[in-house]
C-alpha cells in the first residue's frame, strides 16, 4: 500500500508527469505545432520564454523534445538547451553549497579526496569548469578560449576532452624542477610543488607551491602560492598568494589569506578575506576585479574562516612553522595545544604555512581525527584525539 502511494503521489507530484502544472505545460507544448494551433510566431516565442521558466515543464517539454513534428521538437530542444546551460552557468552556486560555503571545507574535499584513480583531477577540473563560467559571468573573457590552444584541450572544459586532447601526465610527487621553457603538462598530487613552468595542467598540493611560469593552468593548494607570472589560470589556495612582477593575464585568485601584487595584472579577478597588498608601482585597470576584507568578499562565494575568530587560536610563522602565540578558553582545541607550540605536521605531512593549518582544524572537526606532530618546550610529540563532529 505504501509503494502504491508513493507512485501515485510520484507521478502527480508537484513536478511529477501528471501533477496539473505539468498537465497545463504539456498543453503549451503542443501549441508549437502551427497546423493544430493557429498562433503567429511572436505567440509560439512567447510560450517558449513562459515554459522555460516554470518548473513544472519538465515532463512536457522532454516529451515534446521527441515529438516527431520539427515545429514542437524544435522548440522543446531549445528550451533543454537554455535549461542547460543555466545549469553550468550556476554549478558554481552548487559547489559551494555542498560544502556548506565553507572555502577550507571545499579544498579539504579536493585534496582529501577518496575517489580512485584520476577521480580527484576530475572533481577538480568540474571546479574549474563551474568557476570558469562564473569567471565569464563577471564579464571576462572565459579560461578555456585561449588562441593557442585547440577547443577542449584545456583543464577548464570537460575532463575526458582534456585528457584525450592534452594527454597530461600523471605524476604523484612532481617535485623536481623542469627546465624553464618547456612543456610540462602534468596531472599532479603531491605535497608540494616548486617548478620553473607548467602549461595546461592540473595540480592537487597539500601544501605550499612556487610556480615561475603558469600556462592554461588550475591549481588546488593546500598552504601558500606563489606564481612569477601566470595566465590563463585559476588558483584556489589555503593560505596566502603572490603574483609576482611577470605578467598575470586572465587568472581568478580565491585565497583564504592574503593576495600580494607585484607585477602588472591585466584581466584578473581576486578574492580574499584580507585587504590586497597591492605594491605601490602597480598600474591598475578597469580589468582587475577585486573583491576583498570581508569573511564573505563575494556575497554568492565562499565564507573564509580566521584563526582566532573561529577557532580560538592565534599563531604566527617561527622557523618556516606555525607557533601558537595564543589561546582562548573556550577553543575546541584549547585542551590539545599550549602556547609556544611549533607546529610541525599531521600524518607525517609537514605544515608550511598558517593558511594550512587552519585548512586541517577544519578537516579535524569535520572528520573527528585530530592528529598533529608538535614541538613542545624542544620536545617533539604527536597529539592524538577524537574530537567530536561539529557543523560550523
């Protein structure tokens, strides 16, 4: 009886194929036909606009999509083709709400991820695809249109695509230098990354990463970036970015620190909770979007999380690691570390910066596992705990 229930109510739903709002559409829909339905264009326009607006549609127009009269599949193919793209132009909207609009929880599910095989690379290159079409959406030009580069070939388009056409090597620890001016496309998970250049790749770093050269490329870091000159580019980073004195042309930032400028930005688009360090020799453009010193800088982006307002701890770099300097009572973690503290690493992983040791008390709370090595008064020692789930 309860199965027969669910059918039933499945079926006349309220977006369900015999739900009235559906009913109603499919009457629409037929009204494409010119031979049945007397109407001018203008009139067959305008149930076309009204259809791809209402949700109950779905069922008439994918039905119509298959009629065999051009006039009615025509325009219901068109109405899945709007409905589509609206679809990738919003994913980005998706990606950040799965994750609660938490940006360290976000780079946790990339850099964390259990996915086999090339599963990581594409959940990252699904980021870069959705943030692409944000990034065209804030009126500039998209990544993946890059003269030089053939349709598809980019980490900014459909993986299967990328991976046929650009046929990037896989590479786990890519972490010795490749001579400047060649090219090096990788798929690359590694803990960290400094190289001379890297050109339609995709990299997936738990902690910091220095680039010289960045071409058509997407990055996933888990600390600090730093990248002489970049184009073509998206970098989503922990901890602090510097874009050097070469060239940044068309490169979407989103940092959970702060973004230093050195070089001359051209079409670029930054994001980050901390006020831009912009050097005083820099010329600016109507090209350069910055959106800046807020937790939340882009009112439909990501929340950046802060070490002291969100976790109660206050640290600062000493000797390349992060020292607690303070405590507050009330910290989740107020029972686990001291002040002076050197934080050394989480599973043998060495932490390199204070964006990246944020990151991983959002992954500790999130997963219950607390697992950090320290130096504790010239001693070191591993601090183990189960911790409790907590939402944000």
């Amino acid at each position: 009886m309860f199965f027969d229930w669910l059918l039933v109510y499945g079926l006349s739903g309220p977006i369900g194929p015999c739900s009235p709002a559906a009913l109603e559409c499919l009457e629409l829909v037929k009204r494409f036909d010119p031979a049945k339905y007397r109407g001018s264009i203008d009139v067959r326009d305008r149930i076309e606009k009204e259809l791809t607006e209402r949700p109950g549609a779905v069922w008439p127009v994918l039905w119509g999509s298959q009629h065999r009269n051009a006039d009615v599949s025509a325009r219901c193919v068109w109405i899945l083709h709007v409905w589509k793209t609206r679809r990738e132009e919003n994913r980005y909207r998706e990606i950040v709400r799965n994750v609660d609009g938490d940006f360290d929880r976000f780079l946790n599910a990339l850099l964390h991820s259990s996915a086999p095989d090339l599963g990581p690379f594409a959940a990252a290159a699904d980021t870069g695809r959705a943030f692409d079409k944000y990034f065209v959406k804030k009126s500039f030009s998209s990544m993946s249109a890059v003269s030089t580069e053939k349709p598809g070939r980019t980490p900014f388009g459909i993986f299967s695509e990328y991976l046929e056409k650009a046929t990037p090597v896989v590479s786990k620890a890519p972490s010795e230098k490749h001579p400047f001016g060649t090219d090096a496309r990788y798929l690359a998970r590694c803990d960290s990354l400094k190289t001379d250049r890297l050109s339609v790749s995709i990299v997936l770093s738990q902690a910091n990463i220095d680039v010289r050269d960045s071409v058509v490329s997407l990055f996933i870091c888990g600390g600090d970036a730093v990248l002489f000159q970049s184009k073509f580019s998206m970098i989503f980073a922990a901890g602090d970015v510097t874009l050097g004195e070469g060239f940044a042309r068309r490169v979407l930032v989103v940092a959970g620190g702060k973004v230093s400028l050195r070089g001359h930005p051209l079409p670029a688009m930054i994001v980050s909770p901390k006020p831009v360090d912009i050097a005083p020799r820099v010329n600016l453009s109507k090209s350069l979007l910055i959106l800046d010193g807020k937790p939340k800088p882009a009112p439909d982006l990501f929340t950046f999380r802060d070490l002291w307002t969100d976790y109660g701890l206050d640290a600062v770099m000493d000797q390349a690691r992060p020292k607690i300097a303070k405590i507050r009572p009330e910290s989740d973690f107020s029972s686990l570390f001291k002040e002076g503290d050197l934080i050394e690493s989480i599973r043998t992983k060495k932490i390199e910066s204070l964006g990246q040791f944020r990151r991983l008390l959002r992954l500790a709370l999130d997963t219950g596992e607390f697992n950090f090595e320290i130096e504790r008064a010239g001693k070191k020692m591993a601090i183990r705990a189960d911790l409790k789930k907590k939402q944000p």
